[in-house]
C-alpha cells in the first residue's frame, strides 16, 4: 500500500516507536484487561450484606421474628446484637455498621393490643444512594410483617383492610444485578480514557523534544500528519475493545442479545473519537505534564460521572446534563447497554452514531486547524 | 539541608507555576468541576421517568395513577398498547411503567385485595430496585387511604389494627443531600488525580531529559529531592482544596460546619503525601512518559473507585478487601468523612491515620531505596 508515502512514514515511525519500547507495549494491551476485572469484581452497586446491629429491647418472640425477618434476608447481615443505646451511634460514626434497629420494650404488648408500635431504624447516611437503599428495603419488609398482622387480625375481628399488592418485574436485566451494567458500562469508560491518554502525549512529546522541527520543515502535509499519528492508537484501542469484549462474555457472563458486528462499528467509531481527543489535546498544549494532566481530568472522571455510568443521564440535574451531553462517552454508553441488554441495533442508535462521527470530525478539523507548521 | 531544600522547592515551584494552562486546570477542578459534580449529580431515584398503562379506566385507578408524582415519579407518557410500552422502554424514554389491569377496582371492593405491576427498565439496577420499592409505598398508602374512605378503617386513625411504624432516620446527612456526597467525593477524587500525577509526571521528566543526573551530582540528597516535591505538591493541593471547600462545597452545598478543620488539614497533607508517595514510587519504575501515562492509568481508576468511595467496604469480595489496605484514599475516605460529615474526632479516627500515615511511610521509603538502587 503506497497511497501515501509521507502519511506511512509518519505511522510507521510511531509504530516503529511504540513497538520499541516492550513494556509500553505490553502494558497498552494488559491494562485494560487489568482494569476491567479489578472493577468487574469489585465495582459492585448491589446493597447487599449491610453490616447491622440491633438493640431488641422487647426480646419476646414477636420482635424476635421481625428482627429475623430483617436479617435472614440477604440484604442485611447481623452485625451485632446489642444490650443498650450508646454503642450504635459509635458503631456508625465509626463506620463499622450502616444500620441501627431499636425494637422498644413493649413491642409485643402494643401489638396485641391492636396498636402501633414504632420500631426506630438509624441508617447511615453518608452514601445518599445507599441510604435510600436501605430504607427502601426495610420499608418494603416492614410492609410485609404488617400485612401478615393485619390479616390475622382481620381473621380475628372481622375488620378488613385494603390491599394492593405491586408485581414488580425488572425488563432487560431481571436479576437485576448491578454487574450487569456495570461490566458493559466500562468498556464504554475505559475505550474513553484509555486510547485518549495513549494518543495525548503523541505530538506534545516531539515538541518537548524538538523533533517537531523536522515536520515542521518536512513537505508532510497536517492531514497525513495527523492521521499517520492517529490510526496507531486507534488500532490499540480496536485489541482492547475486541478482548475487552470477550472478557465481558466470557468471565463475568453478561447477557449479549445484540449484534457484534453492529457493536464493532460503533467501537471503531467511538475510538476515533476518543483518539482524535486525545491527539487535539497533544496538539494544543506545550508540555506532556499538561497534556496528560488535561486529558486525564476530561476524560477519566467525566467518563464514570457525567456519561450515565451511575446513574440516567435523565434523572440528573441541569448542569450534569449539560456536560452529559457534550461527552462523546454518554452517546456510546447508552448505545452499548441498548446492544447488550436490550438487543437493540442499528434503527434505533444510528443518530448516536451521526453524533459521534461529529465528535470525531469535529475533533479532527480542530487538530488541523490547530497544528500550524511554523514556530511559535 | 535547608538551604538546598528551599533551593529545590523554589524550583518545583516556578515550575509549576510556569505552565499556565496546568495552573488553569488545577483551579477549574477543584472549583467548577466540583459544583457541577455537586449541583448534577443526584443517584437517588428523583423525578423517575414514568408512563402509566391503565387498562381499568376507573375513578380508584386514576387516583392511584395520580399519586405517582414528584419529587419520586413524573409521569410523561400515558400507554395504550403493549407495543408502545415496549418502544418506551427499548428506547428508555421512560424507566418505569404502572400497569393497572382490568378488573382493578372491582377487585378492590369486591376481594379487598388487587394486584398491579410496576414493570421497569433493570439496566440500571440499582435504581430500578428503589424506584420498585417506591412504587410498592405508594400503592400500599392509596390502598390505607381508600379503606379509611370507604369506612372499612376509620379515618385519622392506623390503630385499629396492629401495626409496626417503622421510623427511619438517616444520620449524619438527614435530608440524604446527595450534593454533599458527590462534592466530596468529587473533591477527594481531585485530590488524589493531582497528587499522583503531577509528581508523577515531573519526576519522570527529570529521568527523560536527564536533569535528574544533574541534581545528583549536587550534594542534595534523593530525600530531599523527594521531599521538595512532596512539600510543593502539598502545599498546592491544600491550597486548592480549601479554594473548594470554602467557595463550593461550605457557601454553596451547606455542609454544616461539624467538624474539626485543622485536623481535616493534617489528614489532608498526609493523604497528599502517600498519593504523592504513590506517584513518585510509579515514576522510580518507569522510564518513559508513555510508560508513566500507562502505569498510573492501571493504579488511579481503582485507587479512585474501589477505595470505598462508591461501593462499600462490605459489598467487595474479600480477596479484593485485602488489596484496598494498599490505598491511601481509603483511609484518608474514612478519615475525611468521619471528620467532615459526622463531627468525628481524632480519638474515633486514630486508627485511620496511624494506617495512612504507615502507608505513606512504607510507600516513601519504597521510593528512596528505589532512588538509591538507581542513581545511588
């Protein structure tokens, strides 16, 4: 292929660079394998096991039974089983437990008398989301003891309460297991960060080292340029993207209902975008400190926050939505858990690609405009 | 010592603040990032997009319907069809449905007892479990109401039969503010990105261009140059820090002044120095740049997301509970929310730092017999 020499010359040499140096080679193909299971095993959004302690101060078999009902489920683990208050809110500002359940003395009396009795539940609230969490389980578990009260009750006096019971059915992830998302919600972060921070150092590094000078005064063209440095890290992030992939089915077992063939075109969309990102970033600052710096900042933490990793971009606020918006990541995103688990393809998400081939076509034409060939 | 010391720190100084956009980066992270993380971010379920399927059509179901409001639910869509309660969900238009079968208020008045289905997008599971709980309240609340109109309960009063009132009450951040949580987090997230990489960076430059054989010849010793990089990048990141703290997250969120600052200030520049260690440690390794740019991208995502900042400590496996003991910000996590958020004193926190501070050490020494091995 010498359709054109000058832009081979330039993608030779990086390859020729990157292929040099071994251990930058290897650790570009291992880490994002690296990162991958570390988060897929541990990144976990399931409330599960919430380490609780209980003051019952009734002990009759009534309270004892509502505590079971709380801590046989698996969402609750007995942490432990207290004989007075003071310990609990140490135990929470100490972080050793995140839910405190107080059953007052005459739990069982108030019961059979037909009365409410209140049972006082302290749940730690530094994690918003987990709080809500809690409470929502403890809710839906104290609706059921009452339910079972109230029909006895009902039975024994002849009074009846209304009840609507809610079947709840969870679509495209039934198990409704946080791995599910999250595992598919990484390739679209780390195909983010990952081939923009490679490709950031790219240009930034001759220009700190002065070899930018050659292609200064080089009849290299700023496209074949541009390009000869670009489709190296693109062709990076394409391996991680296809072992990332295989990862994802193989060793944490994500449903995919949808289509490769259709995933792999948007990947290599998306990693030109991120690429071409990355390069703008190489091309606009003068020192690799800033460049990796800068990239690291606009891509890493926006990529988890802003791209409905999380949470839906729908249930932000203004401003969030706004960066959700500008992130290519946030296109992507919906568009791999679209594949993944709903088995959606090209009718529904062709505009998310029209978006991020603008993305990458506007990242480009800055890249152009921004690289001048002469000094200064 | 002092003299080459201040030497030194001088020039890590007007080196930082020569690079004009890095100074321009540091301050747009800690204080705008912070508020757009703060104001945008909210993974509690709010204003769920929500569609009601009422294929009832009776007074009772359209009252039931209309107690799915805000702040949980905001109904967008009212479905007719299955096929457009699909649409709604492939396309994730809306993330919950309420579908009210046929029969529902003749089942209540004649059975006491109807059933309805709440049907919602699992991809993002945690969120769908919260918003099923919601609905599940909500239901059981219309159901009380309802009986007490229809004289089956008599009104005002839940007491004719037994019931358990569950009172929960969420410490520390009662009105489960999430801008709380997500600006500080957000702020520790900073913290750490700053504090490995940018020493991280410099160091490696100082190997790249060879300037750190110059500063070996002098008689400064590796400690020191070590410790001049350490104090320069503290010192910034405290700065910073408190920019954020005093213009964002206190005036803006309203964080109540609880705890004890100074001491947050000690734990902070201890945090800085193990990230700091951590940078420098990774710098003592690699030889390039790119190497560099490699190596912290395997170390920060994790330091970042699995030191308990957004999943617990107890929803890890335990192979990886081990390994976060290696990271300064899960110490510095407990440490800086203890004393932030729940007034916690040194007293409550002492292991925490005895740990940061051993795991700064351990890290810092690591890197001076690295230095020695290498230039030495």
């Amino acid at each position: 292929m010498t359709f054109n020499r000058r832009l081979q010359s330039v993608f030779l040499k990086e390859i020729k660079e990157i292929y040099r140096d071994k251990i930058y080679l290897a650790m570009a193909l291992v880490v994002p394998l690296i990162l991958m299971i570390l988060f897929g095993l541990g990144l976990t959004l399931d409330v599960k096991n919430i380490p609780t302690a209980v003051l019952d101060q009734n002990r009759s078999p009534q309270s004892r039974e509502y505590v079971a009902r709380v801590t046989r489920s698996r969402y609750f683990t007995l942490e432990n089983y207290l004989t007075d208050v003071s310990p609990i809110d140490q135990k929470l500002t100490e972080g050793k437990i995140r839910l405190g359940l107080i059953i007052p003395p005459n739990f069982d009396r108030t019961l059979a008398l037909g009365q409410a009795s209140e049972v006082q539940a302290l749940i730690d609230g530094a994690f918003p989301d987990r709080a809500a969490t809690i409470r929502s389980y403890l809710e839906a578990i104290n609706l059921d003891f009452n339910q079972e009260l109230a029909s006895r009750w009902g039975m024994a006096t002849g009074q009846t309460v209304p009840y609507i019971e809610v079947e709840t059915r969870a679509w495209f992830n039934s198990d409704l297991e946080s791995k599910n998302f999250i595992v598919p919600g990484l390739l679209v972060t780390n195909l983010f960060f990952f081939p923009a921070l490679l490709a950031s150092i790219a240009v930034v590094r001759e220009k700190e080292s002065g070899s930018i000078f050659n292609i200064y005064c080089s009849p290299i063209r700023r496209w074949e340029y541009v390009t000869g440095k670009l489709l190296p890290y693109w062709g990076i992030g394409l391996i991680n993207y296809v072992m990332i992939y295989l990862l994802s089915d193989f060793l944490f077992d994500v449903p995919f209902r949808g289509s490769f063939l259709f995933l792999t075109l948007a990947a290599t969309i998306y990693l030109g975008t991120s690429t071409s990102l990355g390069l703008l970033m190489s091309i606009l600052f003068k020192t690799q400190v800033a460049a990796m710096l800068i990239t690291t900042v606009a891509t890493m933490i926006p990529a988890f926050i802003y791209s409905g990793f999380f949470i839906a971009v729908n249930s932000m606020g203004p401003e969030a939505q706004f960066m959700a918006y500008i992130l290519p990541a946030t296109y992507f995103m919906e568009l791999v858990r679209g594949v993944y688990l709903k088995g959606l393809g090209l009718q529904v998400y062709w505009p998310n690609l029209l978006v991020l081939l603008l993305f990458a076509a506007g990242f480009l034409s800055l890249c152009l405009y921004k690289l001048q060939k002469r000094v200064g | 010592m002092h003299q080459r010391l201040a030497a030194m720190l001088r020039k890590e100084y007007l080196q930082f603040f020569r690079d004009r956009p890095l100074i321009y980066i540091v301050l747009y992270v800690f204080i705008i990032e912070i508020y757009v993380a703060g104001t945008g971010f909210n993974i509690e379920v709010r204003n769920y997009p929500t569609a009601v399927y009422d294929r009832d059509n009776t007074q009772w179901s359209v009252q039931l319907a209309e107690k799915f409001r805000m702040p949980y639910f905001r109904v967008t869509h009212l479905v007719h069809s299955d096929p457009e309660m699909e649409a709604l969900l492939d396309e994730g238009t809306v993330s919950l449905i309420l579908v009210i079968p046929y029969g529902f208020a003749r089942d209540l008045a004649e059975k006491n007892h109807a059933e309805v289905q709440a049907i919602s997008d699992g991809t993002l599971s945690n969120t769908a479990l919260l918003a099923m709980g919601y609905a599940s309240q909500i239901a059981q609340e219309f159901a009380l109401e309802l009986g007490e109109r229809l004289g089956r309960v008599v009104p005002g009063t839940e007491h004719l039969w037994p019931q358990v009132q569950l009172k929960p009450r969420v410490a520390y951040n009662p009105n489960q503010k999430a801008e709380w949580f997500a600006s500080l987090i957000e702020l520790f997230s900073v913290i750490t990105l700053v504090a490995i990489l940018l020493p991280a960076a410099a160091m490696v430059r100082e190997k790249e261009r060879g300037t750190i054989e110059q500063l070996l010849v002098t008689p400064i010793t590796p400690v020191e140059i070590m410790l001049a990089k350490v104090i320069s990048m503290a010192s910034i990141v405290l700065v910073a820090s408190a920019l954020s703290l005093f213009l964002v997250i206190y005036p803006i969120f309203g964080l109540p002044w609880r705890g004890d600052l100074l001491l947050y200030t000690v734990a902070t520049a201890l945090y800085v120095f193990s990230a700091t260690g951590v940078g420098l440690l990774i710098a003592t390794v690699c030889r390039t740049l790119p190497q560099t740019i490699l190596f912290l991208l395997m170390v920060i995502p994790p330091i970042l997301f699995l030191s308990g900042s957004w999943s617990p400590e107890e929803a890890l496996p335990t192979g990886m509970r081990m390994v976060t003991y290696l990271s300064p910000l899960k110490y510095y996590l407990t440490i800086a929310y203890g004393i932030l958020l729940k007034g916690a004193g040194f007293r409550q926190l002492w292991q925490h730092f005895v740990g940061l501070t051993g795991l700064g050490l351990l890290l810092f020494g690591c890197c001076a017999f690295r230095f020695r091995r290498h230039f030495g």
